[in-house]
C-alpha cells in the first residue's frame, strides 16, 4: 500500500500554517556576495508548542534526511546537534567549500531573485587575489550550462525557479498524532528534450561536482558522495521526494570541473510508481518503498530523541566541526 498526500490547505489551521510557512520562508534563491553573508535565519523543520515545547509538527527534506542516513545506513550523529543545526536552525553551520561552489554555480546558471540578491563570487588567492584555478573551471562549466540550455530546449524562467513547495505526507502504516510534511525547493522547471527522451515539464537539478564519472559512493563516515559515474548504486532519496513533492519527472543535470575531460551528463531519474512501462513502475515502486521507510525512520528517530530530552552524545567526528561551542560534551574524551 502506497502512502498518500492531503491538500495542505485542508483545514482553517492547516491553512493558517501554510500562510505562515510562506511569511516566514527564505528567499527561494540565498546567494550573496561572498564578502556579506546572510544575516537572516532559516526556518525551523519543526513546529514546537508555545505551552509545552513539544513538538507539533515536521517538515522533511532531502536535506534534513541527507544529514541522518544514507540508503538505510544512520550516520553516527549528536542528537542535541541535530536539535540546534538541523531542526531548530538557529545555530548556523558555515559553508563547506563545495557548497560555495555549487551556490556560485547555480546563481551564475539561473539567476538571482527578484529582490535583487547579489550572485556570490568565489574565494581568491590570499595574497594577490587572483583566481584560483577552480575558478576559472567553474566558470568554463557554466559556459557549458549555457550550451546545454540551448540544445536541450531548457527554459529558465524566474517564476519557475527556486520554487519552494510542501505536502502533507500520510503513512499507511502509521497515524502519527503531528502533522508530517514533504517539503523542498526545486532548481527549476523545464521542458527538456535530449536524444534519448523528452518531457514537456520536467524537475531539473542542477549539481556541480569535482568529478562526474565517480563509481565510488565514498564516504567521511558523515556523508556520502554520489557515484555520478555508476547511478545505480546511488541514493534515490531526493529524486523521489521532488517527485512526490512536485508531481514531475525527475533530471539530474551534473557538471564537472576536473582538470582533463570536463563536461555534464543528463541523468533522468524512474520515479514515476505509474509508469506504463511495467518495469520502469517496477522500479519507482521499490525505491518508493525505500522513500517510505526512510521518512519513517527519521519521523521516527527525532520523535524518540525529543522523549529523552535531545541527549548531547560526544562523538568525535562530530564534535570537531560543531558550531555548538558551549557544548558540555565537546571536550569529552571516551576509550579509542
């Protein structure tokens, strides 16, 4: 049995938390210049009581469960770190060096927002400030965007970009007492034609990786990489989110900047549980079981780290990069 969405907007209060969500949401597009960061604050993934603190509401994201498990593999993870970075956000975690990279990328390929945020620039030689070699191939690659654009039919169009969206998600094998939610901000959405296929609207993401022929899915111990080279060996979380999500196909577009061979391939992804190809349905039914017990873990997971009061776990690996810096457990050292 599939799960199933509710309208959002189904109730006064639902309606009500649907209008605040879009008062109190972000810019659909966040690049600034590298020099001003962004002051304002993300919001929450949770909805807390004002009268018990408890949680009242989630809203999961690809991102949100990108940070917790992989293919059905938890990360080892601080739940006290979760609460704060992840869930409440109001403690920020800077930037990593490729998330830069990939903002500048996306800002240069389709734009800013109407409000007239800045496109960000990338960071310079220390001393001279020149830029450094990186650089100048990301900037061949979005030339390269460009091209892709024009021979694949692609249509960038402001108001179908950056385009935030939720839904209510209902388990067929759990009546949760709080309102759950899908939600994600989409790239933008395009017609797309290629030699192998074609769809009159589509979801198109864009990503920008160091190297697009990776078969190995390496990982830190706290994230995985995509194995852009070998797909069927990837995670297909956020494909069949932003389809349960938006009700579209679903296309990686993935660029490179590695020194020799640049270039982009197109990745469309079988999400569609309803496809008339029997084995195409076949396979989105499988991965959206696998998307079912993934939300459910997580749901899960965070509802359990609430009832033991969001325990601060010391983990090492964790620990080295946690902004949390009055934490009482950063500075414990356990048996190695």
């Amino acid at each position: 049995m599939q799960p199933r969405f509710e309208q959002v907007i189904s109730s006064p209060f639902n309606e009500f938390v649907g209008l605040f969500d879009q008062i109190i949401a972000p810019p659909m597009v966040m690049a600034t210049m590298l020099e001003k960061p962004r002051t304002d604050k993300l919001p929450p993934k949770i909805d807390r009581s004002q009268v018990t603190g408890k949680i009242t509401a989630i809203r999961v994201s690809k991102s949100l469960i990108r940070q917790l498990i992989y293919k059905g593999d938890p990360y080892p993870v601080c739940p006290y770190k979760v609460f704060r970075t992840i869930l409440l956000r109001d403690i920020t975690t800077p930037p990593s060096d490729s998330m830069i990279k990939g903002l500048y990328f996306e800002s240069k390929c389709i734009g800013s927002s109407a409000d007239g945020s800045e496109t960000i620039d990338l960071p310079r030689h220390k001393k001279t400030g020149a830029r450094l070699a990186d650089h100048d191939r990301i900037d061949q690659a979005i030339e390269l965007f460009f091209k892709v654009k024009q021979d694949y039919g692609l249509v960038i169009d402001q108001n179908h970009t950056q385009v935030y969206h939720k839904r209510r998600w209902i388990d067929p094998q759990h009546n949760w007492n709080i309102p759950i939610f899908l939600d994600g901000t989409l790239d933008f959405v395009s017609p797309i034609t290629t030699p192998g296929y074609s769809f009159e609207s589509a979801t198109i993401d864009l990503k920008l990786t160091k190297d697009k022929d990776v078969v190995e899915s390496f990982s830190n111990g706290l994230f995985h990489g995509t194995p852009w080279g070998n797909m069927e060996m990837a995670d297909f979380t956020e494909a069949m989110m932003y389809r349960q999500i938006f009700g579209r196909p679903f296309v990686y577009l993935v660029f490179d900047y590695k020194r020799d061979n640049a270039g982009f391939k197109d990745i469309p992804i079988i999400t569609d549980i309803n496809d008339p190809d029997p084995q195409k349905a076949a396979k989105a039914g499988i991965r959206m079981n696998e998307l079912q017990r993934t939300i459910r873990w997580v749901v899960e997971t965070i509802l359990g780290w609430e009832e033991s009061g969001w325990p601060m776990q010391a983990i090492p690996k964790v620990c080295a990069t946690c902004p949390i810096l009055d934490c009482k457990k950063r500075n414990e050292n356990g048996e190695v």
